[in-house]
C-alpha cells in the first residue's frame, strides 16, 4: 500500500526534455541549463540545434519509478551488464539493461542523482544566459562527439585538423576492432564541461581540506580500526570477539565499519558479469550473450544472480584523490618538474621514462583517441598523469591451479623512490580464476574505455593550485613477462610462431624432422637452413603501422584455415584491444620486461651447466659442471646465506637440488654475487667462467639508474660479443641443438633498444608487481570464496589509499611495525662533516676505565695522533673518560652496518651485516723516510666492532680551538689478499684500528669457497672514497 511519502516521492519526477528521462525536478532544471548552453554553442559555431529525444511514456515512467523504488533483482533487468557499488549508494531510476545503451552515452549523467534531493526553484532566464560560456567554443562534450563519430573528419573522409599532427607509427590507419559500439557504463562521467567549474565546487574541496577528519571524530575512530583490521588481516569472526572483549570501544560491526570508511572515498566499484570460469567477460559484443562460448557455462545462476563477477575501479576516481590531498598534488609534480632535465644533455643520459624516444614523440603529438585526433597533445598539461600498466597471473593458493590476474599501474609522475611502494600502485581490478582467462581482451575492454575516457578529459580539484583543472590520464606503456604480455596486451603468440618475436621481423625455423612444433631464434642458421638474412648489426624492428596491417590481415582472414596460417606466420592472433588505449605504440609501448628476462635466462644457464637443460649435454664442449662439483657448490651456497647481508637479497636454497621455489630475486643475487665465487675453476675450461663473467657484467650495466649514449654504446657491442659466444659454445650450430636459442636469450639483442625508446629497464620491472601478488595472495581467507576476499582486500587497499591522499593522513595514521613506538628512537646525524652517515640505536655510553677498554682509548689516541701530526701523549690529553656509542650506521641511500659489539640484540638466524670496505690514504713511501710523502687511496676490509662518537677537547698543540665531535669506528682488520679475477679475500685477522667514519665505503658480505673468505660486495653501491687536498 503507498504511503503519503511514496507518493509525495513519486510526484517529485518530471520527463526531462533534454533526454527523455523520468527525473528529479533538480535533475530536469540542470538538463535544461546544459542543453540551453549546448544549443548556443552549436549555434556559434554553425552546429545544427542538439536533438531532444521524445519523452517516455507515462507507462514507463510509472514502471521506472516502481523499479527504481523497490529492492533490484537480476531477472528482472532482463540481461544486466553491471551492478554498481559506491562509497555514497545511489539509485538510477532509468535502469536499462546496458544492451540497449550505446558505445558513448553523450546525455546527461543522470544517474548521480538521489531521490530525496529537495525541490529546487526553476532557474532564471537571465542566470542561464550569464551562466553560458562568454567564448564562442565547443565544450569538451561537443569535442568528445565529434572525435567520436568523425565531425572532425573532412569531405574525403581523412582525419585532419589545423596544425594536428597524428601519433608516432599511426600513418592513417584506424583500427576495425570488432566489439565496436557496444560498451558504456553506468558511471560513465562526461567530459569537463564549464557548469563543474563553479565556485561551489572550490568551496567543497577546500572546505574536505580545512576540515579534515577530527581525531576525536567517530570517523577517525573507523578509519584507525579499518587500517588495523586490513593491516593484520582481522576476520569477521576476530573482528567480532575484539568487539565484545573491548565493548567499551563501542566498535560499529566490521559492514558498518567499511560503509563508513568507504563513505570517505572517491573510490567507485563496477561489477561487470563473466565467465564462471573466468573464459570471458560480458561486455561489448558479448554483451547480450546467456552463456560462454568457450566452455558452455551459463551466464546466471538459476536464482538468476550472475555466475561470477569481475570487480573494478575506475582510474579516474583514484588519481582524482591524489590531486585532492596538497601533499600527494605536490609530490604528482615530479613528472613536469623533472621530464626536461636531460633534454640538453649532449650525452645522451635516459635515467628515467620521461627521456625515451616514446614519451618525447607523444609531447609533440596530439593526442587520437579512437582513431581520430584532438586538439590537444600528449602530456600538454603539467597535470597530466603517464601510468605504466602491468599485469600478471599468480597462483592463488600453495597447491592447486586457481589462478589470478591484478590489473595495476605504476604512477610515473610520481618520483622513482616513491612509484614502486605498495602505497602508491594503482590496482583497478582482479581477474578471477580459478583458469587463466581464453580472451584477455573482453576483461582488457573495460580498462581500455576507461583509459579512453580518462584521457579525454575530466574536471578534477588541484589542492595545491586550488583550483579545478582538466584531468588527461594517458597510459602508453606496459609491461608483464613475455605470455602475460602475449595474452593480455599485444594479441600475439611467442614461441609458437614463425616470427615470435614482438620487435624484430627475425624469422624462427624448427627443428627439422621432428614433432617439436617451437621455432628458435639462431642469428647464424646451421648447414641444410636457408641463411639468415639478418645478422646482430643489421636485425631491423618492427613498426607500429606494420604490426598492425598485419594483425588487420589475421582478424580479416577469408576462413579459419588461412587466419591460422597468418597467424602462425606474423605471431599475431588478432588486433589487440590494447592497441585502442591512447599513445600506444608497437613495439615499445610493449617493451621485454628484465625481471623475468633474467629468471628464464639464468635459469636456462644453471640448467646448461648441470645438464638437465633438454637433454642437450655437452655436445662437442664440456661445459658440464659434475655432479659432485655442482652439490657443493650447492651447499656452499646454502651457508653463505648466513654471512650475506639480508639487505643483498633473499636467502638462497639449494640450487643444485632445490630450484622449486627460486624467485626472479633469488636467481638474480646468486648469478650476480655468489656465482662469480663459487664457479671460479669449476669449469673443466676457463672460457666458460669467463663467458660466464660477460653475462654478469651486463646483468649489472643494465640495472644501472642511468646510461649515457656510449654507455649503451658499449652495452649493445658487449651484448653482441656475449651473444654470439653463447651460440658458438651452446647452440654450436648444431640442429639437434636449437633448443638453446630460445626467446628469453634472443630479448637481450633488443634491451639497448628498450633503453632507448622505451625508458631504462628498471622503470618497467615487475618487482612492484611480484610484492602486489604476495600482498594479495596473504589476504585469502576462504578457500571456497577466494576471489571475494581478493576482491575486498584490493578495495580496501585502495579506499585506505585514496583517503589518506584526499585528506593529506600519510602522517597522521599509524604506521604498525614489530617495534613499533609512538615516538621514533634516537639517532645521530652531522650533516656538515657526516652527511653520508646516521647512527641508530641502540645508544650507550661506555667508559673506558669502567669497562676495561684502554685498549680501545690507546687506538683512539693512535688515531688522533696520525690525524693531528702529534705524538701519541699529546693525543691522549683530549681524549675524555668515556664515549657515546651506537649500535648501527645507516649510510646514505645504501645499507645498514651492524656493530658487532654495540648492538647486543641477537636474533636467531640474523645474518652477518658487520663487514665494512673502507678506504684510507696510504703513504706509499712509508718505509723511505727520507723521501717526501705520497698519499693514495687504498681499499681496506674489516668487521666493524665499535662506532661511536668522540668528543675531543680544546688542545693548542693539536690545532684544536674549540671541542669537536668525531664520529669514529673500531675496525678489525682482514688480512686481505686479491685473486686473479679481482675478488677480495682473507683467511685470518689483523690487529684492531680506528678510522673516521668518513672513510666508510659499503656494507659487504662473505662466503666461504674452499677455505678462503671471499667479499661480495651489492652492485651499485661501492664507490670510492673523496679526499681534500687537506686530508694529506
């Protein structure tokens, strides 16, 4: 029965129209403005009038109102595309099942609006006529439609405009993709049109600002109790037994605690349908389908609830927090602030994304979204945001095969130091398993409009400008191992096809006579093949207009059997979706991702050397480690985890019987500071070590923060030298043997060229997504719903993400650790003569008369002497009874040494951080006392015992005014001697010394090979010491 409210609820809606809608009365006053101002716009600019469409019926306004007034069910949406959740529940009277919503739904954004809004008073003639824009020019909405259904397009039908200029690679060419026309959200917001731009508007973003979030609010409250729950992985039935063992907390129930923190948020949730089996995704030209075309699956449950969802978050939403927080909107400047620093630099330095060839090719274009070009550049903004996208599939539980795939993006207008932590990774959705998806791109469509729209444009808030400004996202490059990258981004095959490399037009053969249907990459062919006809120097790439002429070929194949055969003939099973997203570019915005190109690499290698590589043995060399040899170099292995500082890298397990769960990580620090140990004189030749050696050496050239043109110079000779070594020892030209030029050893010809266009290697690793799936993969709680807790935990990462920029709360909400304290512990810094070095605690003070150290105060006077040019007497008077000692030295953007006798703490299984290299000026005349005095500089190991701080007293003799502080460090010295290779190594101590801390170099690690100690030292972080010239 209907109530007065009901129906005082129900008189509230008018037909707009504008749209033909049944609407609020405030919702139809708005349209009516807008189309008001659209109207003189288009008459401006001699645009026929906008079309209204006609007014539904009262009969279906009656039925809209109904539904939009009673609980939604499934069924009764006829086949619904998406289900909506936001942090403030809205609900659309004009749901319509999203078949029947075109690809771009230009009208109004009427589905924001609540149904209790007040009334709102018919607007003025005259404050519409003040309020239209005073310049006769097209608002974004206009631009957006004419890009969209070809106004911009001339008499002949080419894509031109005054002064455009089209994208790198795309020479004309449109992309026929087929699910064309199809997809639209409900969400979709339209672009920045002038109405947004209000002072209301200002006035709410700053008044978010000045308000805050009150510590004594019941807000703060749920968001300290949301961050602990999500931190510590608190369960509902944990959550629960913490509320009724507190009750005095009041603690609201873990629903109503994530609808209030989620209320905070900017951050929306659209639930698109899928496959059960996560084949597809039921969006564009799968839209209307019942059930999946892969596996039969239906579509809905009998109760007429969808099968499964695929949960994602707008990009949009998320940036837009980090523009609304002055903190985060400053810290998103880095990107305009930095992009032109080496511009000018006659050397040709790339130290980041922004000194590529691709980004510096996409700011002089402008901008094509959907084929057709805008009147704006890539990047023209200094607002504007660059997202590198990646994306992987992780095993979601131990055992078993259910799988995922996080859709995340890495912020590069964010600094290098701050991009890659877990904080700041954009994740917009979860593939769900438990299979890996059969079509990546009806999943990928959704990114791809999103990405679409983004970059068209969107009003968003500027705290640190105050002011709304247009929000352009552009996502040119991504990034993933070499399948991912094949099934998610560039529609491609790798191994299976005749050219499976995505850069390079290289021509696989197989091997003949055999069912082995995988094509190798040999750049010199064995007899009985037709020649290559490219070699190392004059192997040409691959463009963008080609690949994609030769995807059109595939996707417009006559029959099945010839799309096959072009397919196995380009490695290209159809146009990418991907290829859509704006600035995207073939072959480099699909740049080899090093990560995994080392893990498959060194893999391959260990594989080789212990001859269990295919099969293939030593052929007609010997580089075959034997058994015996390889089990201790294993076990070598194994101890030397405990003398290699944890900051090197993670422990190592047994390679010789123990390769299962070895990361990309865990190959890495083996083959770059344990290998070069413990394979010297292994080989039954020493070429092979030395082979070995030239692998190693461009491993560390290419994880160097920056190059220089020669550097990449000398890079792409040594990566040829090495190459065509590795084929004349492995592959040695052999048929049978072709399995060893696989695709992961035929990448590295091309990582010089990665360089260059695409950025420098490490800024497209997939470290940060490797910790993103280990994040994730901690928050399953349930073995039959795991990907609705996988879902919740990216939901929650986000909105706790989102809030914190918004609200600027990076400081004020507490940061949980095992040794966490509200007030940090005490540290040493002396930016003036230490600016490299900060001391930790643990702090004591040691006497030396108490705790019977007169040696110690003998060296510090030996010290004092050496460095003041007085005797040892004289030394000692300015020496006090006692020093301040400190259990750890922090050196700057580098590792943490441990004292070995002032840090007290032992933990059980703690590895050896206590050996340092220091460096010292030596008289290389010591011994010739007539002769003046030579200094150089000279490299020292030892164990750091003690670093402390040494107040030295006024002293005339010493040159000494007033007191000073010394940061010195008590060294126990290594008797070192070094090998022919270069390796430092030791088998007995020195005496003791005092040295300055200034002389500290590196934290370095040990292992143990065949009775020596030898030094590991982390690469990129040894440098050498600086001395004045009054240091002599």
């Amino acid at each position: 029965m209907d109530t007065p409210e009901d129906r005082q609820e129900a008189t509230a809606y008018q037909i707009c129209t504008h749209c033909g809608k049944l609407l609020h009365r405030s919702t139809v006053i708005r349209h009516q403005a807008k189309a008001a101002r659209d109207n003189a716009l288009a008459a401006a600019l001699n645009y026929p009038p906008i079309a209204q469409p006609p007014p539904s019926s009262p009969t279906d306004s009656i039925t809209s109102t109904e539904r939009a007034l009673s609980p939604l069910r499934a069924s009764e949406l006829g086949s619904p595309q998406m289900e909506i959740d936001s942090p403030s529940p809205r609900i659309d009277p004009d749901l319509r099942p999203i078949d029947a919503i075109p690809f771009f739904d230009l009208g109004a954004d009427d589905a924001t609006d609540d149904l209790g809004m007040p009334a709102v008073e018919e607007p003025d003639p005259d404050l519409l006529r003040a309020m239209a824009p005073p310049a006769p020019l097209p608002t974004q909405d206009q631009i957006y439609e004419r890009a969209r259904f070809g106004i911009l397009e001339d008499e002949e039908g080419e894509n031109e405009a005054p002064g455009v200029t089209l994208p790198p690679g795309v020479d004309n060419f449109i992309i026929d993709w087929p699910f064309d026309d199809d997809l639209q959200t409900e969400d979709y917001e339209l672009p920045p049109t002038v109405e947004l731009e209000t002072e209301a508007e200002l006035n709410a973003a700053r008044m978010r600002l000045v308000d805050g979030i009150p510590e004594d609010s019941p807000e703060w409250t749920a968001l300290k109790t949301f961050k602990l729950q999500m931190e510590v992985n608190l369960g509902h039935n944990a959550y629960q037994k913490l509320r009724c063992t507190f009750d005095e907390l009041d603690l609201p129930s873990l629903q109503v605690l994530r609808r209030k923190v989620q209320a905070l948020s900017s951050v929306s949730l659209v639930k698109y349908h899928c496959c059960p089996n996560s084949c597809i995704c039921y969006v564009g030209a799968y839209a209307t389908r019942q059930q999946c075309h892969h596996c039969n699956a239906p579509r809905f449950k009998p109760d007429g609830t969808p099968a499964k969802l695929f949960h994602y978050l707008p990009i949009v939403h998320q940036i837009k927090a980090l523009y609304a927080g002055r903190a985060s909107a400053s810290r998103m400047r880095y990107r305009s602030e930095h992009h032109d620093d080496n511009i000018d630099d006659e050397d040709g330095t790339i130290d980041d994304v922004y000194d590529s060839e691709l980004y510096k090719r996409l700011r002089e274009s402008y901008a094509t979204i959907h084929s057709r070009v805008q009147p704006f550049k890539y990047f023209q903004d200094p607002r504007d945001v660059f997202l590198t996208g990646m994306t992987d599939g992780f095993q979601v539980f131990k055992k078993g095969k259910h799988t995922a795939w996080p859709l995340i993006f890495i912020n590069n207008n964010l600094s290098p130091e701050e991009r890659y932590k877990i904080g700041n990774i954009i994740c917009v959705g979860l593939i769900p398993g438990p299979r890996k998806p059969k079509e990546h791109d009806s999943f990928m469509y959704v990114v791809v409009e999103d990405l679409a729209k983004a970059a068209l444009g969107t009003p968003a808030y500027d705290a640190y400008e105050d002011c709304i400004f247009t929000l352009r996202i552009f996502s040119p490059l991504k990034c993933g191992d070499i399948p991912a990258m094949a099934s998610a981004y560039t529609g491609g095959k790798h191994h299976g096809a005749e050219h499976p490399c995505r850069t390079c037009p290289i021509q696989g053969i197989r091997i003949a006579g055999t069912n082995n249907l995988s094509y190798y990459l040999p750049i010199q062919r064995p007899l009985g093949y037709y020649p290559q006809q490219y070699s190392l120097t004059t192997l040409p790439l691959r463009t963008h207009s080609e690949y994609l002429r030769q995807a059109k070929e595939v996707d417009d194949a006559p029959t099945q059997v010839e799309r096959k055969r072009l397919s196995q003939l380009y490695g290209i099973n159809h146009t990418p979706i991907t290829a859509m997203i704006p600035g995207i570019t073939f072959p480099f915005s699909f740049p080899y991702e090093f990560m995994h190109l080392l893990e498959g690499s060194i893999k391959n290698y260990v594989e080789l050397f212990c001859n269990a590589f295919k099969s293939l043995g030593d052929g007609v060399e010997s580089f075959v480690i034997t058994d015996s040899v390889w089990k201790e170099i294993g076990a070598l292995t194994v101890k030397a985890n405990a003398t290699v500082p944890a900051s090197f890298g993670r422990q190592i397990p047994n390679i010789a019987e123990d390769r299962t769960y070895m990361t990309a990580e865990g190959y890495m620090v083996w083959a770059t500071m344990y290998a070069p140990i413990l394979l010297r004189g292994r080989f039954r030749h020493e070429r092979y070590y030395l082979h070995w050696l030239k692998f190693v050496s461009i491993i560390e050239r290419c994880v160097q923060f920056s190059s220089t043109a020669l550097e990449r110079q000398q890079l792409r000779a040594a990566i040829h030298d090495w190459y065509t070594e590795y084929e004349r020892i492995f592959y040695q030209y052999n048929p049978e043997r072709l399995p060893a030029c696989v695709i992961v050893f035929h990448a590295w010809i091309h990582l010089v060229d990665m360089i260059e266009n695409s950025g420098p290697l490490w800024a497209y690793w997939t470290w940060a997504m490797e910790r993103y799936c280990g994040l994730l993969s901690r928050a399953v709680s349930s073995r039959k719903h795991p990907y609705s807790s996988l879902n919740r935990r990216i939901l929650e990462i986000q909105t706790l993400q989102s809030i914190r920029n918004m609200y600027d709360l990076n400081e004020r909400l507490p940061i949980y650790t095992t040794m966490y304290a509200s007030e940090p512990p005490p540290s040493y810094h002396d930016p003036v003569h230490y600016p490299d070095l900060t001391l930790l605690h643990p702090q004591s003070t040691i006497s030396f008369a108490r705790d019977g150290l007169l040696d110690l105060r003998r060296r510090i006077a030996v010290h004092l002497a050496t460095r003041y040019n007085v005797n040892v007497t004289t030394a000692s008077q300015a020496i006090l009874p006692s020093v301040i000692q400190w259990g750890k030295v922090r050196i700057k953007d580098s590792d943490v040494v441990y004292s070995n006798l002032g840090y007290s703490r032992k933990e059980e299984n703690r590895r050896d951080a206590t050996f340092i290299q220091y460096e010292l000026l030596v008289d290389i005349h010591a011994r010739r006392r007539a002769v003046e005095p030579e200094f150089e500089p000279r490299t020292f190991f030892g164990r750091l015992d003690r670093v402390f701080i040494c107040e030295v007293q006024a002293n005339e003799a010493m040159g000494i005014a007033e007191p000073v502080s010394l940061l010195l460090m008590d060294v126990k010295t290594c008797n070192v001697t070094r090998d022919q290779y270069g390796f430092f190594e030791y088998t007995t101590y020195g005496n003791s010394e005092v040295v300055d801390g200034s002389t500290l170099r590196a934290l370095v690690g040990r292992i143990m090979d065949r009775g020596k100690w030898v030094f590991v030292q982390r690469t990129g972080v040894v440098e050498h010491a600086e001395f004045d010239e009054d240091d002599d």
